[in-house]
C-alpha cells in the first residue's frame, strides 16, 4: 500500500522474490502509470508485471478478496493521507484486516506525537476487540534518529 512516485520499496522487494501488490490511487493516471513503468526500465522482467503488481485504489476499499495477504505495509501512506477522524480509520483498518489472512499483521508508519493521539486508536483498539476482528497496538518509536513517534501493528485475529 501507499507507493510513491517511484515505488522503491516495492520494488527491492520483488527483486527479493517477495510477492508483493503496490496500492495508490494515482495509479488510475495514465501519466503516472507511464511515469512509473519508465523508472522500471532497467528491469525488464519487472516491468512487464508492473500491471498486475501497481492497482489503483484506496485504503478505505481495498481491491483485493478477502483473506488473502500475510502483511500489509504502509509507509508513509496510512495513516498519513487519512482524515483525522475515526470514520476514516475504521473503515480503513477493517479493510486491512478483511485482506489480512487469520494471523496476519499489518505495519503503519509513521505517528508523530500530538498528530493523533494514542487514545485515539485504544477507541478504535475496543471497538474491534469486542467485533472479533483484530488487535491495534500503538508502539512507541525508541529510535532518536526517526522523525515518527508512534507506529501501530494491526493483527488479525486468529479463528477460535
């Protein structure tokens, strides 16, 4: 999920042999979709997926069927460009987990401190547990160099 312009994340992993799908709403731009099949160039083999593995879309409607990733990532992307209201982060963190496989974690980063508030996810943290549907912990970031605060690990719950 959340690519940028020239989608290095996603595309270390591949090269890694990880299977990966990028998510952004740009990708619905012909520009953008040219833009990024130009900065692929260099790998051949890549590029010809890049229109299965680049899908246009929103966090808040996710394109994919249900139960079928081990993790999701998000970097820079939710909860950043989410409104900063619990309608937009329910709806988003019951799509992730409705994509999310039983035990499955997703990853999202990054929370500076006084954006939003711990509290503000533990709501959302009470919601969900008594729905059944997952487990949101709100991590402090320990490392001094990061600009971020918090990050939050969002696990699907395992079938009882």
């Amino acid at each position: 999920m959340g690519s940028g312009s020239r989608v290095n994340f996603a595309r270390e992993a591949a090269k890694r042999g990880i299977q990966i799908y990028s998510l952004s709403s740009a990708f619905s731009d012909k520009y953008y979709r040219d833009l990024l099949k130009e900065s692929w160039k260099e790998d051949k083999k890549l590029k010809e997926k890049s229109d299965k593995l680049f899908i246009a879309g929103l966090a808040q409607e996710l394109p994919f069927k249900s139960n079928i990733f081990d993790s999701v990532l998000s970097s820079w992307a939710i909860p950043m460009y989410l409104e900063k209201n619990r309608k937009e982060y329910e709806t988003s963190f019951r799509e992730i987990a409705r994509v999310l496989k039983p035990g499955g974690k997703a990853y999202l980063a990054p929370i500076w401190e006084g954006w939003i508030s711990p509290e503000f996810f533990h709501e959302i943290k009470e919601a969900f547990k008594e729905e059944g549907i997952a487990d949101i912990d709100v991590q402090e970031v320990k490392d001094k160099t990061k600009i971020d605060k918090y990050k939050i690990v969002l696990t699907k719950f395992l079938p009882m």
